[in-house]
C-alpha cells in the first residue's frame, strides 16, 4: 500500500517525512520577509489514521501501490505459463511434473529434473528482470514481454517408459 499524506498542498510519502515537517516548518512571512519556524508536537497516531491526520490538517489516504499489484499479475501469469507448458507436456502442472523427481522411469525422472531446473531459471530471469526494472534500467514489462525473454524447458529426450 502507498500511504499519502498532504499538507498545506505539499505531499509527503511517508510518516516520518511528514512528522519531520510537522515538527519545523520554516516558512517566509509575506508581509515582513522574515522566517518563521512552526513547531507541532504530533502524538503517536491511535484510532482511524485518516481522522488522527485530520485533526492536524493532513490529508491520509492509501492506495495499492500499482507496483505490487502489477507484480503480483506479473507472478500468477509466469506461473499459469509454467503450468501450461507443462501440461503441453502431459502433466498437471508444473508441480505434479517436479513430483515425478524420484520416479524409476527413466523418461519421468528426467522430466521432473528438467521441470525443476527451468523453473528455477524462469524465477531467477524474473527477479533480475525486477532488479533491472527498479533499477531504473528496463521499462515495466507486460506479461508477454517478460515469458519472450524467459529461457525454454528441454524436455527429457528419452523416449522409454521403462525403468
């Protein structure tokens, strides 16, 4: 969540900018020139947030930060992915397909060694794509965006079902 507060139309992002604010606010009086310091002891908020700030003039407000909620779409859709390759694939999901990691079929066994290997390089593709997005590096990427630059399962080539 993105917490907001506004006051005297300057907004701040967090609770302890704003506090710091609060506590010294030099401003120029307009009639003499001079500066003014304004001090405002703010007791620790208790009770509704939004009706603590506005008894100091504050504007609280949150919103979802659209980072996570962007992220957090971003998550589900690579791992809805994950699981539709490895349907593609036989299996019921990417997990059923990493199970079979102690099979004695050989073809199975190889599978769920290949399934683990790639999705452990799909999330680390992913967390160095956020990296370089926070970074400033990359522009935000949609879901698509992201599964073209994720590396691709190699499947078990072993065409027996014996063990």
């Amino acid at each position: 969540m993105i917490k907001k507060y506004i006051f005297q139309g300057k907004e701040y992002r967090s609770e302890t900018i704003l506090r710091q604010h609060l506590v010294t606010t030099e401003t120029q009086n307009a009639e003499t020139g001079e500066e003014e310091v304004f001090f405002l002891a703010v007791p620790e908020v208790t009770g509704d947030p939004i009706e603590f700030w506005s008894q100091f003039g504050v504007t609280y407000s949150e919103d979802p930060d659209p980072v996570d909620v962007q992220l957090k779409a971003l998550e589900a859709g690579i791992q809805t992915y994950m699981d539709s390759v490895a349907q593609k694939r036989g299996y019921d999901n990417i997990y059923t397909a990493i199970g079979y990691a102690n099979s004695t079929v050989t073809r199975f066994r190889e599978d769920a060694e290949a399934a683990n290997q790639w999705r452990d390089q799909v999330w680390v593709t992913c967390h160095k794509l956020l990296d370089q997005y926070l970074a400033g590096e990359i522009e935000a990427l949609t879901l698509d965006q992201v599964i073209e630059r994720l590396p691709q399962i190699q499947w078990s080539t072993t065409n027996e079902y014996s063990d």
